[in-house]
C-alpha cells in the first residue's frame, strides 16, 4: 500500500480532524505524526492533554495504522525517515504562519517524487472554535495550576502580564495580536503583582494588602479567566507563614508563587540602594524555599526564587552563587532582576547560569531593559518574560485624561473618543447579554 502522511496536534478531536484522516486512509496506510508538547508550541499551540494521551486516541481510530512523534514543527525528520507518498493537511495553512512548513514540505516532496494532497479546512469546526467554546465553561482549578508548568517545557518563551482585577484579566486573556508572519500571538498567562494590586486599592506597597485580600481578588479574576496566574509574594514574610501562603495559593489554582530574597519591610526593587533594603542570607533564603516546596501537594505548583544582587548592587558573582544555591535547594526556577536600562548584566547573567544549569526555569521582568524582545530572551535561555505593571500604568493616565476633560470642558463629549463604546464594554464580560 501506498504511504500516507498526517500531521496532528488532535488535543481537541472533532469532525475536522476526522475528515481529514478519513480522506487519507483512501490514498493508502495512515501514518499520523502526533506533535509533542514541545512541537505544538513551536507554533504557539501547547495542547491541554498531554502527548500520551492524544496518543491513545489516535492510535485507536480505525483510520489510522500508526501514530509517531513529531518532535519540532518542522516536518523534515519525519518525511526523510518514511518518505510517504503522500502528506494530507487540511488548507488553511496556506495563508497563515505554517505556511514555511508547507513550503518545506513541498520541496522534501519533490526529492523523491511523492505528493501533497490538501483537503478544505473545516470551517465550521476547528481547533480554535472549541477552545473558545470551552473557555467561556470555564476551567478545573487542577488544570489551571498545572498549565504554567506544561507552557515551560513547551514553548521557546512564555509571555505573561500583569493583572490588578478582573477587567484586566479578561485583556489577558482575549488579547490577540497577528505578526508579519501570519502567527496569532496572545499572552500565556497573568501576574499578580503586589505593587499593582496595593496600588489599585489606593494603598503603599509595602506589603499592606494581606494575603487574604489579595486572593479575594485573584478569585474574581478567575471566575472571568481560564489562564494560569504566578503570584508575586514580596518576601514571603516569616518561613512559618510561608507554608500558609502556598497552600492557600496551591488550593486557589494559582500556578507559581515568586518570592524575593530580602528581608524587613518591603521596599519597591526599583528603587535600589536609594532606600535601605537588606538581603537575606543564602541560607535563611534556602530554608524558605525548603518550607514552601514541603508544603505543597501537588508536583505542579512552582514556588520561584527571585535575586535581588544585581539590585542591590551586590555583583554577579553573588547572583550566581544564590541562583545556583536556591535551585539546590529545591526553587522551580529563578527570577533575576535588574533597574538598569541596559539589558546587559540580565544577558551576562544567564548566559552564565546557562552554562551550568540547562534546564531550570529563568525569569525576567523587563520594566527598566524593555527594549529587549520576547524572541530575544528565547535565544539568550529566558523561559518566562513578565510584563509586570503596565496595564495599571496605562490605566491610570486614561481615566486621568477623561476626568480633566469633563472638568475643562464642563461635559463629556469631547471625552467620547478616548472611552470604549458602552456596548463594546458590555459585550466584553461573558453572561452580559
């Protein structure tokens, strides 16, 4: 029998996928390359079930003979090693971001004289419908929790922003932008940050917002959202109240909580050595991370060490030493932290820990070195890039603008233009109409 070809993703099997297997069984015997996690983010799609999973499905239809991994998005490895005389894929990717692979498809194909057969792309059912569909059902707080950790291991970067309430979430959660190459990018994820949320409730950040408020608000953010959400835990405050939080954030869905090493009252990073800030020592720090990562029940929750050493002035050989001594101690990952606008010591730094540890999670939170792009920290080995303050920072000088307006001009037309439309904001929250 002739040799066919399917490239798959199938987290969400539907009618489409059927369709496309069932006109390919007719060419001859159906090999399905099942993407891997890693593979599927390659293209900004990291599936919700896991490989083995989508896997046992597959393999099961009865128009398929074998299911392989396909282990990057490009299709070469594959098409080399089974020379098909046949690849179907459904025609939408013509005109969208997969277009390269079809274009390297095209010409492995001509090596050897095989062909690429194209079936209309199932417009009244995909991928993207479903996933829309079943984000407005909502989401388990178990597959909230582990989503951060599966978009880690699969995507060059992730890309999260800072949430203060559930508006904010919901931009989180549906913005969308397409790049010059076609592809859909979105953001993976939100932060909480204990600046933004002090300061939308008119309070210091100083650690005045307890942690019971603070996840008042991350509940009603939640029930408007279905991505995974990292905490920002200043310090953690005493071990022993450590352990407390990250229960309370573990049993809420929470994915990460990111905790720095200084010490006292807290103090913004920002500011560095112009105010007091004391850091704790590596061990104290490390003791911390042993009682956070001994609390939790779950393998999927992140407890994340940030470093203050470059903030505070304390050289790079210290950031490594405390980078290199938190993973020992247990930490899921590292955030490394600096006011300069010069990305420099942020690349020196990973480079370095990169050199020894290639796998631990590298975090940065690019306010002051924001020149830097998310493609930029994927080479370099940053994993998970926070934006971690501005969609308050742009809220604020809007309502600030409008406010003036209606007092200058004793109304609020001449305001209309910089508002959204009534309607426009009512269809914005699911349930509305």
């Amino acid at each position: 029998m002739k040799k066919v070809y399917v490239a798959m993703i199938a987290d969400l099997l539907h009618a489409g996928h059927i369709n496309i297997l069932k006109e390919a069984s007719k060419l001859g015997s159906v090999t399905v390359g099942l993407f891997t996690d890693k593979a599927a983010g390659e293209i900004d799609d990291v599936p919700y079930l896991d490989y083995e999973k989508r896997k046992e499905v597959i393999e099961n239809l009865k128009f398929v003979e074998d299911v392989i991994p396909q282990a990057t998005s490009s299709y070469k490895e594959n098409i080399e090693n089974l020379k098909p005389d046949f690849i179907v894929h459904g025609d939408d990717w013509v005109n969208n971001s997969q277009r390269k692979y079809r274009d390297e498809v095209i010409e492995l194909l001509k090596e050897y004289g095989g062909k690429l057969i194209e079936i209309e792309y199932s417009k009244d059912i995909n991928d993207l419908q479903v996933k829309e569909t079943m984000s407005k059902l909502g989401i388990s707080t178990g597959a909230r929790l582990g989503r951060l950790r599966k978009l880690i291991n699969a995507k060059p970067v992730v890309k999260i922003l800072e949430v203060h309430n559930a508006l904010s979430g919901l931009i989180a959660e549906n913005a969308k932008e397409t790049t010059e190459d076609g592809s859909e990018v979105t953001f993976d994820g939100m932060w909480s940050s204990s600046l933004t949320d002090s300061t939308s409730k008119g309070k210091p950040d100083i650690e005045a917002v307890d942690t019971t408020a603070r996840l008042t608000t991350i509940n009603e953010i939640f029930e408007a959202t279905t991505k995974p959400l990292i905490y920002d835990a200043d310090t953690g405050g005493k071990p022993e109240h450590f352990e407390f939080t990250v229960r309370s954030l573990e049993r809420t869905g929470v994915s990460a909580v990111i905790i720095e090493d200084k010490t006292g009252l807290k103090k913004n990073s920002l500011f560095g050595n112009d105010v007091k800030q004391t850091q704790d020592s590596i061990e104290n720090f490390c003791h911390k991370i042993k009682v956070g990562k001994s609390a939790q029940i779950t393998k999927e929750f992140m407890v994340i060490a940030r470093i203050e050493s470059l903030i505070l002035e304390a050289g790079m050989d210290d950031a490594l030493k405390r980078a290199f001594a938190y993973v020992d101690a247990g930490a899921d990952g590292v955030m490394i932290h600096s006011r300069l606008k010069d990305p420099a010591e942020i690349i020196e730094f990973v480079t370095k820990f990169r050199e020894k540890d290639s796998h631990s999670p590298v975090v940065v939170v690019p306010t002051s070195f924001n020149s830097v792009t998310t493609d930029e920290f994927a080479k370099i080995g940053v994993n998970v890039v926070i934006y971690a303050n501005h969609m308050l920072r742009a809220a604020y000088p809007g309502m600030m603008n409008v406010a003036k307006s209606i007092l200058k001009n004793k109304r609020s037309k001449e305001a209309e233009p910089d508002c959204m439309a009534i309607k426009e904001i009512l269809e914005l929250i699911p349930g509305t109409k």
